[in-house]
C-alpha cells in the first residue's frame, strides 16, 4: 500500500510539472550523434577537476535503442494482476495481448515492453516513447500528456497499461466502458522501480520468466555502470560534484526543482554527485525560487533539451534569472543537457542514460 501511494504522490507531482510540457517539445526524437563508445573507465579525458571545467555539454547516448532480454517469451494467458488505480487495486484478467499501447509520461512502460521482446505488439504511443522502432506508432497522447480516448479506441487495442501518470482519469475509465482491458501497475521513477516495472510488465504479458530475466538484466547494468561511475568520479565527499536537476518550460514559465522521490536524486546519487536539492530538505518537485537557488549555489545544473529550448538556451537562461547566473553553475556556465524522453526515462535503458551523463559531466570532450 504505501508503495503504490508514494507512486502516485510522485506521478501526481510529475503530472503538475509536465502540464506547460507542449507537444511539439515532448516530441524530440531519440538522436545517436557520433559519440565515443570507449569504455568510461579507459577514457583519456577525463576531468581531474569536475569543478573547475567551464561550459555547457550534452549527453548523448551511444546507442538509443532498447535493448531486447534474451529470455524465455513463453506466454501464459489468461494472465491475472493486480491493478493498482486510485479507487483502489483490483484484479484484472489479460486474455489478449496482441494489440497493447503502454503509454506514461516518461517512456518507461512502452520501453519496458519492447525491451521484454513484445515491441511488435505496440499499436500506439505516447509522446515520450521516442526511441528506436516506435517513431511510427501513432500518438495517442495530445496537448503534451493528455490521453486521446478517441485515438486510442480507434486502434482497437485489446490491451491498455498505463501507470496512472497521464490521464484524465474518466478518459482511462472510458476506455475500460467500451470493452478494453486496462491495468495499472505501479511505477517508481528509481533504479529498483525500473527493476520491478518489467517484473510486473512481464506478469501482465503473462511472460514471468522473461520479466525477471529483464529486471535482472537492467539491476545488472546499473550496478555495473555506477561502479563504473565510481572509479572516475571525486571520491571525497568536498571534491564531490554539488547538482541540482531543473525543469525548464520557458513558455509557460515552469522552473521547478526536483528533489527527493523525483527521480533525479537517484540519477545524481548514481552519477557521484550530492543531489543539493534533497540535501535542503527539498521533497519532491517544487517551482524553483531564486531564494533556494541561491542558497543551493550547485556546481552543476542538469536539464532536458527541450526545456533548455524553450528558455532561449544557457544565454537566455541565465539572463531570465540572475538567480541562476550568479551561482557557481551560472558563471561557469555548467549546465549538461539531455532529451527529454530519455534523462528520467527509468527502465531498460537506465544504464545507457547513467553512462551518456557520466560522460557529459566527467568528460565533456569524448
């Protein structure tokens, strides 16, 4: 119980911030420019000094595709889960799972199936599902997050899963009315959450054994890649990178801090990082006042590429809010951007994203 509520708390958080999200930013396509694929541990540029470096970079993952476990698909339906909604949970009945739409604000559960080997049942997505292979799929999300009942009826899925992020949530009900199996399964933006996503999603395939060979295989990589991590990054605690993750919609004028239970302090834990925000007792996400900012004073500042878009880029950000400029990040103008659909993105790609940030912060010239 107190699981699925400190999901939803956390989903009704991230609901209010991706409200100003406009459909057009959300909809930035994955991109794999040209990067290194040298192992993070035997890169020749790394910064002795993360500090001191000056300049905004980008993290770019090598490969943005999922990756498909090779794992036992075998199905057994009907499948029986529970589906945790907010009226409360309830057992729902999978008979059918050749026409699914999976759709959340991040990406994470249409990434989840595909990375479970039923990618080629998808029929829609929504506007965060970006990566490889899905581009095509018709959108059954408008006005940034927001379901479109009727698109969705109109691709005549036999199955729906969403997690409760997105909604209205008489449209997700409307969708159970005319006949349409839907479950809603848990989903904490965490590593560990990731992990238990493709556990649950596989049980609602009715494919267990390949749902914990993929959680097994995303627990593996992440470990992996913050050991990784680890051996390139300050290891005192004073030499230690100060970070704060900044959600930025210019056009809407949303600039909110993201704290503890956010998603973004477990990505800046794992990068080696003191997540500032959580260290201030910042739960959550809150609109950002240029109080906390000042006070936080990070070294770094992490943000999507849309949302630095939409407020001019670095030259306009830092002009909108002094705030900002007059922190250490500002003025060493120390900011690492990253797509949208892919820097909270938990899931099969956690480890991919971990990796394309490291490198961003800790080497910025690969």
């Amino acid at each position: 119980m107190r699981r699925r509520l400190g999901a939803l708390i956390a989903a009704s958080a991230i609901a209010l911030v991706l409200a100003g999200c406009s459909g057009s930013a959300a909809q930035t396509a994955d991109t794999s420019a040209a990067v290194d694929t040298t192992p993070l541990t035997q890169l020749d540029d790394i910064l002795s000094d993360p500090k001191s470096y000056q300049g905004p970079s980008t993290a770019v993952m090598a490969d943005a595709a999922v990756e498909v476990v090779d794992a036992d698909r075998t199905q057994t339906l009907p499948a029986t889960v529970t589906s945790h909604d907010q009226a409360g949970d309830t057992q729902v009945t999978v008979t059918d799972t050749s026409r699914v739409i999976a759709m959340d604000l991040a990406g994470s559960l249409a990434a989840t199936v595909w990375g479970l080997g039923f990618g080629d049942t998808l029929v829609g997505r929504d506007v965060s599902t970006t990566f490889e292979g899905t581009e095509d799929l018709p959108l059954v999300t408008s006005d940034g997050h927001t379901v479109n009942a009727e698109a969705i009826i109109a691709l005549k899925p036999t199955l729906v899963i969403t997690d409760g992020s997105i909604g209205p949530r008489d449209v997700i009900e409307q969708l159970r009315d005319v006949g349409i199996t839907v479950v809603t399964v848990a989903n904490t933006a965490s590593f560990d959450g990731a992990a238990q996503l493709a556990r649950d999603v596989g049980a609602v395939f009715g494919a267990v054994t390949a749902g914990e060979a993929l959680a097994d295989l995303i627990s593996a990589q992440v470990d992996a890649e913050i050991a990784d991590i680890a051996s390139i990054a300050p290891a005192e605690e004073g030499d230690r990178l100060r970070i704060v993750f900044l959600y930025l919609r210019g056009s809407a004028g949303i600039y909110y801090l993201f704290g503890a239970g956010s998603g973004a302090d477990q990505l800046i834990d794992a990068l080696g990082g003191i997540d500032v925000a959580t260290e201030m007792g910042w739960d959550g996400m809150k609109p950002m006042t240029d109080e906390a900012m000042v006070a936080a004073d990070p070294d770094l500042i992490l943000v999507m590429t849309d949302g630095l878009a939409s407020v001019g880029g670095v030259d306009g950000l830092l002009q909108d809010k002094p705030a900002i400029a007059i922190t250490t990040a500002g003025q060493n103008r120390r900011f690492v951007d990253m797509a949208d659909g892919q820097i909270l993105s938990f899931g099969p790609r956690s480890a991919a994203v971990l990796d394309a940030l490291a490198r961003a912060i800790y080497a910025p010239g690969s």
